[in-house]
C-alpha cells in the first residue's frame, strides 16, 4: 500500500461501499486485506484512510450486506473476516450496474461536442 | 417490520458493537499493516509507529465505528450517565439549583393532577361507575324532588336499571351512652342493589324490606363509622340504636371503600328513606309538593344512550306537570356525575381544576424555560470542552445526547423530589377537615396515573430545556472556539433566550396577577357586609328531634335553652333561629301575591329563602331592621301570621321598603302574612349571589325542632372562644343531657362559605410565589450570565472612564428591558385570566387599582431583587486586576 501521491484519487462520497463488496465478491476477507484488495484492483488509484474502512465495513454488517467471523490470516493473527451474504451479492450485482450506467451517462454527456452546422 | 429491525439491532449491537472487539479488530489491522511495513525494511518499531499514523484516529474510528455497528446503546448510555453524574458533581450550585426548581414545578403539577385525578378522572368506587348518572333538573342545577315524584320517575321511567334516591341528614344516635350526633344518608331501599355493591359484614337494606311509612328501622354502618365508633366489632349486627330516641337495628356494614356516592359527604351510616319523618325528617313521605329528597341516580340499560334516557324522563316529567298542576312546576330533566352533585359542583370544581392545572402546567412550562435558559448559558461557557471534544473527534450526536442525558437525570431527580413532597402534601390535605360541622374528607390518594404523569413531565420537560442549547452546540466551530476563546457574539437581535425570559416573566406576572386579584375578592369578602355581624358570635347548633322534642314540646324547650343562655357572664344577648344565613342548609318558599288564589308553582311571584327566629333575632344577630319591628313573643299560634322581609323582597313584591310595610303575601301554605318590618340585605347562600329576596318568620308561629342558638357575648370570644364553648355546652347539659349540641363561633361555621374562595386564594398564592421565584432566578441568572460575559468590556469601559450609571445601563439594560416587556405582556393576560376567577372569588375583579398597582410594583421588586447581585459586580469591576488576567 502506498502512501499519498499525487495520481491518487479522493473517493466519491458512497463509493466505499460498494468498492468494499466489490472486494468481498471475490472470496472472504478480513479488514486490512480489503484494502489491499482495492488498492491492488485499483492498481493504488484511490486514497482511502485506513481506520475509515471500519465504519463502513460496520454499517454494511448492519445492513445484512455481509457478515463477519473471527479467523487466523495469512500473518498466523486473529482477524475477523467479513464475506457476502446472499442479500449483499444482490445488491452488489444492483449497485455495480447502476453505477456503470451512471458512468456510461456521465462520459457520453462529457464527450459531447459542440456540433458545427 | 419494526420488530424485526429491532431484534436485529439488539443482536448486530450484542454481536459486533462491543468496544472490546471494536478496538481487537482496529488493533489486527494495525498489526498486518505493521507486518506489511517491517517486511519492506522498518524496523519492527518503526514499522509500528507509522501503521499507526497511517491508520488515522483510533478513538475516532472506534466510535465511529461502534455507531455504525448500531451498537451498545445501553452501555453508551451508561457512560453518558455517568459522564453526566460528574459534570453535575462539580457544579453542585447550578445542580441544586435546577433540581429545586424542577421539584417545586413538577411537584405543583403532581398535587394538582392528584386532586384533578381524584375528583374528577377516578370514577366512584362503585361496579360500572360509567353508566352511573344523578337525574338533574332540566333548568338548574339541583336534584331535589318530592318522594311521590321520585316514585313516579322510578317505576314509569323505561331507561334505567332501577332508580335508587337518597337524602342528607343530621340524626343523634344513642348507642348507650349520651347521642351523639351522626350524619346519615337515608336511602331508598333498593339503594345499595342499584349500586350493585355487596356488605361487608351482615347485610344490606332492601325495597322489600320496605312496607310504607317507618316500616324499616334499620341501619347499615359505613366501615370507617363501624371502625371508629364500634371498633370493628363483628357483633354490632343485630344491635339495636336509639336514633332520635326511636329504636333502629344495625343490619350490616357497607365495604370499606364505600363512603356513599358524594365526593364532599361521608356519611356514618344509611337508614331508609321510608323512615325520613323518625330521624328528624319533619317533610311527609306523601306530599307531592314538598321536594326535599336530595338525589335519585341509576345506572342506565345497556344501550340506552343518556339523550334517550332523558327524553324518557321528560316524558313522564311532562304527565306529572299535568297531572299535578298545584305541586309540581316544570319538570324536564338532565342527566350529570352524582360525584360532585351534578352540575352543581361538578361546573365550578371542573373550571377551577382545569384553571389550577392550566397555571401549574404554565409553571412547568416557566421552569423549562428557566433551566433552559441556564443549559443555554452553561453549554456556551462549555463551548471551549465542546470544542475540544468535537476536535478529538467525538461526534456531535454523542455531545448532545451528553447534554440531554445531563438534562433528563436533572428532571428526573427534581420529579422524585417534587413527587415525594407532593406525597407529603397530599396525606395532609386527606387527613385534613376543613369543614368542622361536616363530614368532608378529600381523600386525594396518587395512583399509577399521578405517578405516570409525573414521571412523563420529567422526562418531557428533561427534553425541553435539554434541546434549548442544541443549535449553539452544532454551531461550534472547534477551531474558532479553541483559538478565540468564547466566542462573544455582541448581537442586538432577541435571541433564543431572550425569547425564553420573556415568556417566563410573562407567565409569572399571569399568576401574581390572579392570586392577587382573588386575595383581594377574599379579603373583600371576609370583610364585606354579609347582612349579619359575625363578630363576638358563638352558635350552637342542635336538632331537638335528636333529643325525642317534637311538636308543642319543641318551643318552649328552645325558650328554657335561651333562657339558660342569656343569664351567662358576658353574654349580651341571646336569639334563635332554625336555620342561618350562609349557613349551608338554608330551606326556599315560593311567595305568592297577597290576592292570590291559584297557588301552583308556576305561579308564584320568586323563591325566597325562609328563616324563622325568635325574637331578639335581629339585635343579635347585627342584622339592621331598616323600619317597622321586630318579633315578639305575643306574635303567637294565636295572632295573625307576620313577617319581616329584607329590602330585594320588599322591592320585588311592592316596589319599596315603605310601600311594604303592612303589605301582605302569601306562601305556598296559602296563609296570608302581614309584613311587620323590613330588614337590610346579606348574603345567604353564597358569598358570590346577587341580592336575593329573604323572609323571617317568627319562630312561634312555624316551630322547627332545627335549633340554632346564636349568642353574641360581650368580647370577642377568639382566645376563649373554647372556654366560653365549655360554659355553654355545661349550661345546656343542665337543661337536657341528652340533646347533642355543636358549638363554635360564626366565624368558624362561616368557613365552608369561605372555603372555596380560601382554596382558590391559597393555590393561587403558592402557584404566584412559584412564579415569582422562578422569574427571580430567570432574571438573575440572565443578568449574572450577561454581566460576567461583558466583564471585560465593562471593565474597558470604566477604564475609559464611564460612569457608574452608564455601567449599570450596560450591564443590566437588557435584562431590565425584558423584564418589562414580560411584564406587560403577563398582566395583560392576566386580566383576562381574572374574568375566570370572578365565578368563584367574590368580587374578584381586576379594574383594581390596587391589584394594578400591586403587580407593577411586585414586577419591579422582582426585577430589582434578580439584578442587585450582578449589579454589583458589575459597579465594582477593577479593571486593573480584569486586564491583567488576560
């Protein structure tokens, strides 16, 4: 993980959720290898502030997104792990497509250019 | 759904919010951070310290984090209670203060709600208490009605589930020893079977035990009587009594929350109806004219609704009119609450409750503002810790619910004090008999709903003044506070607070307003003419038909009773009257024209209450005859039948006093009465009438065995008013032993006239001494918090050299101005407020100007009393030392 650098992006408010699905959608993870999880499908793009991940991970435990259990990691330390529910991979499955049509939105109406008569 | 949320909230909270856990999994994430930086080269050491501020804010994070698990409400919860519990340990003044406060507001509300309860929300202690109604006459306020009449309305009514009737009196009981006096409910036989309750002991009276006149000498104790006089033994039933010198047998006794149907009359003990002429009763069972029985009530059928019910009665008041022409006058009907006699108490005591409940709730609502007011002031001089904590990173939410949490113990620590002293307060007033001569017991006992009550305005009002200083808290600016200080806002513009004062004074000057006024209308009425003086007057009072005196025997026994008197030391002179004037039991006579033929009901000229006295009544009495004279003893059986009238009757009947003289009429007997002389006007039933035709009639031509002594001694009896009682009570002992006298001064007996003005006055009082204490500490801390918020520049500008009353302005204009405008505002609507109070108080009017005089001035005092304190800090600033502090 690395520290700030200048090509890294500040995250739209409401992203972190579904970006901490996105990890969670490829198999059980505890915490901090969410992040490292994002940070390396990111390829280390977005700058997300550690401890605010457990907020977030928290709220979507609430919301019966996903669910947690403690564990051993890799590094042989307790950890707890946090994997889909059947209602997360739902809403992941929804969110992921609103999103992208959002995106597809949003570029086309940037790439407009002013027509010349 | 909402179910489902919450269980799921409960275990989300039991299962991840736990801190401990919180912190374990925050700590996991450091450690593989820490792992991941040794691994590219840090040492271990290094490695952790830079996870670590990496990491960012733990504590933030964590509650951040618990938050978000929904979690640990409840130990959130302790914490902030405890949190509070410290805070408020470190100002005890401002602690003190504010629970006093509250315990006095809340207190006030849970004595008022306590009387409200048990008055008028607590249904009689009878099955089905609901569908129990008193038939009322349609046009007054009155049950009163002939027992041939209740009779009719009983068997030809199709509307309820029987009708029960019953009346009020005096009887001497005789259980071996000298009688004592005793005040009975005589009820018809199906009484206690209409109100569906079963005895205690023995057993009840019943219609078929009724066989015509005096067929039914029996008795049915109430279990206070049977636990006081007969010490609960089991053995009195079957027991015979002498009551009135007649033999009547205790059958049983009544349960023991059962105390007849009137909240202001406990009865000893019930007696049939039937038997009325042997306990005193001079009134025929059969005469259709005389409506004497007090109240008849049922309980209505299922499904007949009180409309029907009433249309029903009319219907069989209607063929009675008809029938009965000569004895009975318009008969239309109502139906009310038998608890308070209908409407007849029930309208006043419900407008006056609902008036006391709506002052003490302004209390409250003063307090609120009051306290609030002060969180407001101690959460700004917080700003700097609020700040601090926000720039830690605590989280608003959990600063207010601090605050509240803070609020809400204050309130429910002031709500357990008030509620105990108004436990206190209560137990007093129900051991309390405010009415010596009658047997009134307020028995005001708090139950659930008071104390429910009582713990919902703790709460609420924990809330209300809670949230006041809300706003200021989500507007603190951590960096501005920490690096400024307190932030000093020199607005001009009322704010929030300003507002709150104002409400607060206004609402005290509402209640100084009223309880002045309606201690003026008691002091007027204390003092004012009642159309007899009062002063140096004791009374006895006695039933001869008690002692077994009826017919020719009563008269000249009331003459050897006189005679008795008349020769005692300092005694000036003696009368005797059969009832008194404001005396509680004063009897009507319709008054017809002296030409008169068609004597019913609907023709007669006025009702005019009726006295007969002895001779010598008037001079006694300090009653002014205003021409002609008084009664003699040769105004005889064998004389012509005279009468002295007051003035209003005079001028209703002939115009004027001297068109009066010699002026005849008749009552309802048809005798035709000469007028003899005309006395000045007074007040005769309530303090509040308006004047009201009177008629004396002399006592030797109408005998009534009721027998009022009136003795007027030479010195006010007060300090040996007790002495004097003894003499008396050992003269009349040596006439006859066994006649049950009651002795005391007319003052004294005037106290149930006057005991409901005193209730209004006296609540009305403390309510304003409330207020008043509240607007002291509302001003107060007002102007304390402004002078010591502006010391500094106070400071400047004596500095500067400003004069000391250029200070005081500065310093105390504002709270000054406010105080002002509460004030105007408060006695405006207490003027208003006042025209309530003119029902009950006599002559409570607040075109006084007195009363106006008295609230502005009471204002000022308040105002002056709230700022001397700051007002003298703020005259005695010292610049130097306040300039060097900084």
């Amino acid at each position: 993980m690395q520290t700030t650098t200048e090509n890294q992006t500040q995250l739209l408010p409401g992203t972190l959720d579904l970006l901490i699905l996105k990890a969670v959608s490829l198999g059980p993870l505890h915490g901090y290898a969410v992040l490292l999880r994002i940070g390396q499908i990111s390829g280390g793009a977005l700058l997300i502030e550690q401890g605010a991940l457990y907020p977030a991970l928290f709220r979507l435990v609430r919301q019966g997104l996903l669910t947690a259990k403690w564990g051993i990691s890799e590094n042989n330390r307790r950890a707890k792990f946090y994997e889909l529910t059947a209602l997360g991979r739902k809403r992941f499955l929804q969110e992921t497509e609103d999103w992208n049509r959002l995106a597809g939105v949003m570029a086309t109406v940037l790439a407009a250019q002013v027509e010349e008569a | 759904m909402k179910l489902f949320a919450w269980t799921q909230f409960l275990i989300s909270s039991l299962g991840s919010g736990d801190q401990r856990e919180i912190e374990e999994e925050l700590r996991s994430h450091i450690e593989h951070r820490a792992d991941d930086l040794a691994r590219s080269g840090f040492t271990r050491r290094e490695a952790e310290r830079r996870a670590k501020v990496e990491f960012g804010g733990f504590v933030k994070f964590r509650e951040q984090g618990r938050e978000a698990a929904g979690g640990q409400f409840l130990q959130g919860f302790a914490q902030d209670v405890r949190f509070s519990l410290r805070k408020l340990r470190k100002s005890p003044g401002f602690t003190l203060a504010a629970v006093l406060t509250l315990a006095l507001a809340i207190g006030a509300n849970a004595v008022v709600f306590s009387v409200l309860n048990s008055f008028l929300l607590r249904p009689l202690d009878v099955p089905d208490a609901g569908s129990l109604y008193e038939i009322q006459h349609g046009n007054e306020a009155s049950g009163f009605m002939s027992y041939p009449d209740y009779l009719d309305l009983r068997d030809r009514n199709h509307s309820f589930d029987g009708v029960a009737a019953w009346s009020v009196s005096a009887v001497g009981l005789d259980a071996g020893e000298n009688p004592t006096r005793a005040w009975i409910a005589e009820a018809s036989g199906n009484y206690f079977d209409v109100l569906r309750i079963q005895p205690f002991l023995g057993r009840f009276f019943h219609a078929s035990d009724e066989h015509g006149a005096n067929s039914a000498p029996y008795i049915v104790l109430t279990y206070a009587y049977w636990h006081d006089h007969f010490q609960e033994d089991r053995s009195v039933v079957g027991r015979a009594v002498m009551l009135d010198k007649h033999p009547f047998t205790i059958l049983g006794v009544a349960p023991p929350g059962f105390h007849g149907t009137l909240l202001f009359f406990n009865p000893d003990f019930f007696t049939p109806l039937v038997n009325h002429q042997q306990v005193g009763g001079v009134e025929d069972l059969n005469a259709r004219g005389l409506h004497w029985v007090f109240m008849a009530m049922g309980h209505l059928k299922p499904g007949v609704a009180p409309a029907q019910a009433i249309a029903d009665l009319n219907a069989v008041g209607a063929s009675l009119e008809k029938t009965y022409p000569k004895d009975d006058g318009k008969m239309t009907f109502s139906l009310a609450s038998p608890s308070l006699y209908g409407d007849y108490l029930g309208r006043p005591v419900k407008a006056f409750l609902a008036g006391l409940m709506l002052l003490s709730g302004l209390i409250l609502l003063a307090a609120c503002a009051n306290l609030g007011s002060l969180f407001a002031a101690r959460a700004a001089d917080r700003s700097r810790e609020v700040a601090l904590r926000l720039a830690l990173g605590a989280s608003r939410r959990r600063i207010l619910r601090g605050l509240l949490t803070e609020a809400v113990l204050i309130s429910l620590g002031g709500g357990a004090l008030g509620l105990a002293g108004s436990v206190v307060l209560l137990r007093a007033l129900s051991a309390w008999q405010p009415i010596p001569r009658w047997p009134l017991h307020l028995v005001v006992t708090p139950d659930g709903k008071v104390y429910a009550v009582a713990l919902l305005l703790a709460v609420a009002s924990g809330l209300l003044f809670g949230i006041i200083p809300m706003r200021q808290v989500l507007d603190t600016n951590p960096y501005e506070v920490v690096k400024a200080g307190s932030t000093v806002k020199a607005g001009r513009r009322l704010t929030l607070r300003d507002g709150l004062l104002v409400i607060q004074i206004a609402i005290c000057a509402v209640l100084i307003t009223s309880s002045m006024v309606s201690v003026r209308g008691l002091v007027r009425s204390v003092h004012g003419n009642f159309g007899f003086d009062p002063r140096h007057v004791m009374l006895v009072d006695t039933d001869l038909g008690m002692a077994g005196y009826l017919g020719d025997r009563v008269l000249p026994m009331q003459r050897r009773m006189m005679e008795s008197l008349s020769t005692m030391h300092g005694v000036d002179s003696v009368a005797l009257a059969d009832t008194l004037p404001l005396g509680g039991d004063g009897k009507a006579s319709s008054v017809f024209a002296g030409a008169a033929s068609d004597l019913r009901p609907a023709n007669a000229l006025f009702l005019s209450d009726t006295y007969d006295i002895s001779p010598g009544y008037f001079r006694t009495a300090g009653t002014a005859l205003l021409s002609g004279r008084d009664f003699n003893w040769h105004d005889d059986k064998d004389a012509p039948r005279v009468a002295v009238v007051n003035e209003e009757f005079a001028r209703r009947l002939f115009g004027s006093v001297g068109g009066a003289m010699g002026g005849i009429f008749q009552l309802q007997d048809g005798i035709r009465m000469q007028i003899v002389g005309v006395a000045e006007d007074g007040k005769y039933e309530s303090l509040t009438e308006d004047p009201k035709p009177a008629v004396y009639l002399p006592i030797s031509q109408s005998p009534s065995p009721n027998t009022w002594l009136v003795v007027r001694t030479s010195s006010a009896p007060g300090v040996d008013a007790q002495q004097t009682g003894a003499v008396i009570r050992s003269r009349l002992r040596l006439v006859d032993a066994s006649v049950p006298v009651f002795v005391q001064t007319w003052y004294s007996a005037l106290d149930s006239v006057l005991f409901g003005p005193r209730i209004a006055t006296i609540s009305l009082g403390v309510l304003g001494g409330m207020g008043a204490m509240l607007a002291i500490t509302g001003i107060f801390g007002m102007a304390a918090y402004s002078v010591s918020k502006r010391l500094r520049e106070l400071g400047i500008r004596v500095a500067l050299g400003a004069q000391r009353r250029e200070v005081l302005r500065a310093a105390l204009g504002r709270p000054l101005k406010l105080l002002m405008l509460g004030s105007v505002a408060g006695l405006a609507l207490g003027l208003l407020a006042t025209r309530v109070l003119a029902y009950i108080v006599y002559q409570a009017t607040p075109r006084d100007p007195l009363v106006l005089g008295g609230v502005v001035l009471a204002m000022l005092l308040l105002g002056l009393v709230a700022t001397w304190i700051p007002a003298r800090r703020a005259l005695t600033v010292n610049p130097l030392i306040l300039l060097r502090e900084e």
